[in-house]
C-alpha cells in the first residue's frame, strides 16, 4: 500500500498518521486469516469491514484511534489478503473472529462491524456474551434497506477486470463524482491486484454473495439483541439510505444497553467518508465500556 498517500489524505483531515501496521497471520482451522495489527496501548477492538472491501477500508479511522486503542482490523474470508473458502456462511465468519481474538490474546474485544462485517460483529458478540467489552454497528441494522444498495451493488458485481487502478479509479468517479479522488485510488489500491488478465478484486468471486442469507441473519438480531449485555453503539452516515434515523433507533432501542448516533457528511462508507468524527464516537462509546 501507498503509504505516503495515506499520510495525505491523514493529513488533509487532521489525521497524523504513524508508521504503517503491522500485517498478522492468523488461522481458523485450515484457512489463513490476514489482519493489520496498528498497535497501541489500550484496550483491542477488531474492526469487521463490508462486503467487497478490505481491512484498508479502516486506516484513516484505526490512524485516528491509534494514541488511544489497539486496533486490528481483520480482511473477512475471501476477501483481502485472507483465504477463500466453500463456506460463506455468517457462522464461519463468527468462527474466524473467535479464533483471530484468541490468537491475539484478547479475553474481551471491541467490536466494530460496518455493513456485512456489522452482521458478523453481531453474531459474535451474542457467541461470546459475557467476553465482549463493546460492539459497534457502522451503518447496518437488523432491517436494512437493501434495495438502496442496489447501485453500489451493481457496480461491484460489475466489475471483473481493468487495465491499471487508474482506470478503475476513473470508472468509479464517474458514479461517485462527489469522493476525494485520492482517496478513491486509496481505497482501490487496496481492492485490486494485478493478474494475467490485467487488475482484478482481491475477493472471492467464484460465486455471487448470498444475500438472502445475509439479510437473514441480520433479521436474527433482532431476537438476539436482547441477549447481548455489552453496550452498544448503533452508527448511521448522514446520507445513507441504507440505514434511516427511525430504523437506528430502533435498532438500538433492542439491546439492553444501546444507543445511536449520526455521523454527518458520510454516506454508507462512514468509515472513508468521515474517519475523524467516527474515530471521536468510537472512542467515546469505548470509554464508556
């Protein structure tokens, strides 16, 4: 990765950030886990990113966080630089953040999910009830709007091979004209590598998602909110229409000990959109854990 980029976008949002993270092997069974591991002295919260995105989707906000928190930020199976797998299911993920937490020693994480890696947050929470300190959904609730996402969808399902990142870049700012352009390239840089037919996504595409099972097991939550004790942060960006004011309050309105927030200027990707005001509502949200 560029990391002299990422110093600049840092830079440009008041971010200082450090020396690049330090790139972890863990294992779930016979599947190879990828993690970047930023450091830091207090307390470990593991970041779970989307659907067809990687652990880089986090540097800004893991940069932001890192004089306060230690935090890993694991490529989701299949996705990244983690191995691909036969199983997709929600429950094989959850397997793959208990295994990564006892890999790195940690009795009580944070956790942090956005979209897809909010659903697998969720589900591992209730799996080690007691053991989490905190959880965080970034921009998913149990009812999420899936047609809104039918756009972004479609443009990810779309694509299968580019000439250069470049190119990528420019496609993709041609749907999404109002993002940074370089942190466009940032966040391609990271999604693509090259191959014998020119740059494709590092993600499994052997197959489509399963969304229907998705969309299922984030309609579980909603029974198993009641039983998830740690407190809860339910994130919405401003401009999603994924997540509405309603169905975030609501959602968090289920868990014993949850509340909500709006992140402004962010869309779905709160986590790009917006580092500096996430990175502020996750610290203060784990403080009070």
């Amino acid at each position: 990765m560029d990391h002299d980029l990422l110093r600049k976008l840092g830079a440009a949002r008041g971010i200082a950030v450090g020396d690049p993270p330090a790139v972890g092997r863990a294992r779930n069974g016979d599947l190879e886990l990828s993690y970047l591991d930023w450091g830091g002295e207090g307390p470990t919260a593991i970041f779970l990113h989307g659907g067809s995105l990687s652990a880089r989707t986090w540097d800004l906000v893991c940069s932001a966080l890192r004089p306060r928190l230690r935090c890993v930020a694991m490529d989701l199976r299949g996705h990244g630089d983690s191995g691909w797998a036969d199983d997709y299911r929600i429950a094989a993920s959850v397997g793959d953040v208990l295994a990564l937490a006892e890999h790195l020693g940690v009795a009580r994480p944070h956790l942090v999910g956005m979209s897809l890696g909010g659903c697998v947050a969720g589900h591992s929470a209730a799996a080690l009830g007691g053991r989490v300190a905190s959880l965080t959904f970034v921009d998913v609730v149990d009812h999420v709007d899936f047609a809104a996402s039918a756009s972004l969808r479609g443009f990810m399902g779309a694509i299968t091979s580019t000439a250069s990142v470049e190119e990528m870049v420019t496609r993709a700012l041609a749907v999404s004209p109002q993002t940074d352009p370089d942190l466009m390239l940032y966040r391609y840089q990271a999604l693509m590598k090259a191959g014998p037919d020119g740059f494709g996504l590092r993600q499994d595409r052997r197959r489509p998602p399963d969304f229907p099972h998705i969309l299922g097991k984030l309609a579980d939550l909603e029974g198993l909110a009641p039983t998830v004790a740690c407190p809860v942060l339910v994130v919405r960006g401003a401009r999603s229409r994924i997540v509405t004011d309603d169905t975030a309050a609501t959602f968090a309105s289920r868990f014993p000990d949850g509340r909500w927030c709006v992140i402004p200027d962010a869309g779905h990707n709160v986590q790009e959109d917006n580092p500096v005001a996430l990175a502020e509502a996750l610290a203060d949200h784990i403080s009070r854990s």
